[in-house]
C-alpha cells in the first residue's frame, strides 16, 4: 500500500539532518506523545524554527499544523505544503473555522501542534494563551502534551535575516489527560483557565537535569 506520509518522512528526514548539523538538535521524552489517537502538542512559540523542531523531534507520529491558504498557491507550493500535511485556513473567515478544522482533525485521531501563544515571543519568555487554545481543548477531548522549545529565539528570533549556529532542545512532557481538564468544570469560564494550565505545564517541561538526548 502506498505510503501517503512519504513526502512528509523524507521532507522530516531533511530538516531533521539540517537541525543536526546546524543547531545540534536535541529531543527528550519524546515517548510522551501517544503512539496512537489524537493529541494536541502544545508548545512555546519563540520562532519560526519552533514547527519544524517540535515535528523533527519525533519519529513515530506525524504533526499537522494549520496554515494560510495563501501559502497553496502555485503548484510547487501547493504540492509542498500538502506534501508536509499542512491544512489550508482561510483567515479571512476568523478563527472559528480553525477551531472547527482542528477538533476535526484530533477526532480523526492526527496529532495537531499548536502553539497557544498565538505568535511569536518577542524576547523568548513564555506568553499568556489566546483564549482559543482552551475552547478546542475542551471540545476536541484528546489529551495535551506540553512541549518546551529551548535555544529557536537565540538562532532566529524575530526580525532576524539568516539562522545563526548554535544548539536547539526540545522537550516533551506527561500528558495532560482530558479527564483532568474535564474536572476543571463546565461552560464558557473555564476555557481561559485550561489555557492558564496549559501553560503553567508548558513552563514545568524544561527541566534541571535534562535527561539523556536521542
């Protein structure tokens, strides 16, 4: 049967020796995510390497992001983007149709980064969630594994032209079962409280004594 995720895998493989040998790329715990069924990774925004870390990191299950439609256009393009499994979003309709996209895609069991920030940092520190992050948490049901991204903001921070050498760390932390956001309670008033949680786990990822890299 043929392989649907091939030009994922070989386009991952790529990147993944380039994060090697340029940022010495490090992956710990990647174990945390699931094998099989829908989750959520939700990770620290720092820069526009931090998609591309978060995916290299793992072997065993390919991560979707949401991206413009803009970026499908032409036909090398398209392919390209389809190619890595990105789903087209129109952003003129809001965000409630990528709300409604990715609770779609986590009930069809995908793995679904995100990255609750919204954007980027503009000094490498953690930022407050957008409210959206927990309104699809609680709607998709799955369960979130924290990710923490170190060293994207010094090689390629905002505003920077080119990656400059230098090391990159991604961790992966325990998942937040749904049963635990479900006990937060119910209604409108809990999803800036998921969000707050969210980000308090993403926080606690990092840790001291960093276990060993794969």
């Amino acid at each position: 049967m043929k392989d649907r995720f091939l030009f994922y895998r070989f386009i991952r493989w790529i990147v993944r020796i380039w994060l090697k040998l340029w940022l010495r790329l490090e992956s710990h715990s990647a174990e945390n995510v699931p094998s099989t069924g829908g989750c959520i990774l939700a990770c620290n925004h720092a820069s526009y390497l931090d998609p591309a870390i978060v995916t290299c990191g793992l072997k065993h299950r390919v991560v979707r992001y949401m991206a413009r439609d803009t970026l499908f256009t032409g036909p090398i393009r398209g392919f390209f983007f389809r190619g890595i499994r990105s789903v087209p979003l129109d952003r003129t309709r809001g965000d409630v149709a990528a709300l409604r996209k990715g609770i779609q895609l986590l009930k069809e069991g995908e793995v679904l980064g995100l990255f609750p920030e919204g954007t980027r940092s503009h000094d490498g520190q953690l930022q407050p969630a957008k409210g959206g992050i927990g309104f699809l948490i609680v709607k998709a049901g799955v369960p979130v594994v924290p990710v923490y991204v170190e060293g994207s903001f010094a090689v390629f921070p905002r505003g920077a032209r080119r990656v400059k050498r230098g090391k990159v760390k991604v961790y992966y932390g325990a998942p937040i079962k749904f049963e635990e956001i479900a006990s937060m309670g119910h209604g409108k008033e809990i999803y800036k409280a998921v969000g707050e949680l969210v980000m308090s786990r993403i926080a606690a990822v990092r840790p001291d004594q960093p276990s060993q890299p794969v």
